[in-house]
C-alpha cells in the first residue's frame, strides 16, 4: 500500500499547519518553508495557482491522502447535487479514520488511520481495518473487546471520561468506547480554517 513517508514535521512546515501534535515544536523551531529558500519564502505575492496548490496540499495531508485518493473524492464530490466543495469537505469528514480522530480516540488522523489499520476497531458488529470506510447515520462502532483491555485504551478511557464529544454529528460512550453516528457532518462542523473553493477550481483548470 503506498503511503506518504515525507517526515511529518516537514509537511507542517510547508502547509504552515501542524498536521500531528508533535509537529508543533518542530514549527516552533523553525518557523518557515522548509529548504534552502525557507526563511524568505512568501515574500513575493503569490500566483492564483499557487494558493489553489497550497490548499489542495493542505487538506491533502490534512486528512492524510494520496494525490489518486483526494482526486478521485473530489471528482466524486463534483457528480453530485449541491455545492461541490461542501460535499468534498462532507466526504472527507464521514471516513472512518476521521470520526475516530474527532472523537479523541487518536491525538491525529495519522495515528487514527494506524488504529483502524491495525482492526482496534469493529463497525455495526464487523471488524474493520479500512481507514477510508464512509460513515453513515445509525452506523455503530466499537473499540473491540481485546484491544479495550491495552494500556492504550485503559487509559483513554479514564481520560474521556465525563467528557461530552463537541462532534455534532457523532455520539460517544467513553465508558464503553463506542460510537454512533447521528447525522452527516456540515461545513459548520469543521474546525481547521479550509477555503475549499480554490481546491475546486484547482481541479477545473
């Protein structure tokens, strides 16, 4: 399976996004592009293009896609009825490894997409090892039983609980580590800053 093994710190500091919690101290330290032209890049105004590139970067290895996968959700998003970039967002926020990280089974989507790799995870009574599986209302997901009893997730859940999930379109029992979906997400659910109309006309040209 292709993955993406550019250091993780490194990405942060080109898309100016901290994509893992340890990639904050690394931007900390060295608060520019990586390169030789690092410190003074950004000086000149840039292109349209470059702002559509930057942002399909951006979210690309937001969620932790490959350049095929994120095409081929936005050429999904574009068959669709309704606002094509709302429908990419919604997409990329109903895959599996994302509700794990949203619910705060993962401090990143990396480390998210790894557990339900790894089949930490059952769905509606199935054991699941697909990252990019599409959530949908009255889908149902669990911890299972044998992965519940490591130090992991022993002490996931004493640090999630009596804590309420902010995911509008999730419900979590911390006590039992299992998930519910209640809805679909809406563009106001997402938090990072993403202007995904340049995304799209990115894929226009």
């Amino acid at each position: 399976m292709a993955r993406n093994l550019t250091p993780i710190v490194k990405q942060s500091r080109r898309e100016a996004v901290a994509l893992h919690p340890k990639a904050i101290k690394g931007m900390a330290k060295h608060p520019y592009k990586p390169g030789q032209h690092g410190p003074n890049a950004g000086r000149s105004k840039p292109s349209q293009y470059s702002l559509q590139l930057r942002q399909k970067q951006m979210v690309k290895r937001t969620y932790g896609l490959l350049e095929k996968q994120f095409a081929r959700i936005v050429k999904e998003a574009g068959r669709r009825t309704g606002n094509t970039g709302d429908i990419m967002l919604t997409i990329l926020e109903q895959r599996f490894d994302n509700a794990v990280y949203r619910l705060g089974l993962a401090p990143s989507r990396q480390s998210a997409r790894q557990l339900v790799t790894h089949g930490h995870f059952m769905l509606n009574g199935r054991r699941v090892d697909i990252p990019s599986i599409s959530l949908k209302a009255g889908d149902e997901f669990t911890v299972r039983p044998k992965s519940a009893k490591n130090a992991y997730f022993t002490q996931l859940t004493t640090e999630l609980a009596g804590n309420s999930t902010s995911v509008r379109w999730l419900t979590f029992d911390a006590k039992k580590l299992v998930g519910k979906v209640t809805g679909a997400p809406a563009r106001e659910d997402i938090t990072e800053e993403i202007h995904e109309q340049l995304i799209i006309e990115f894929y226009s040209r």
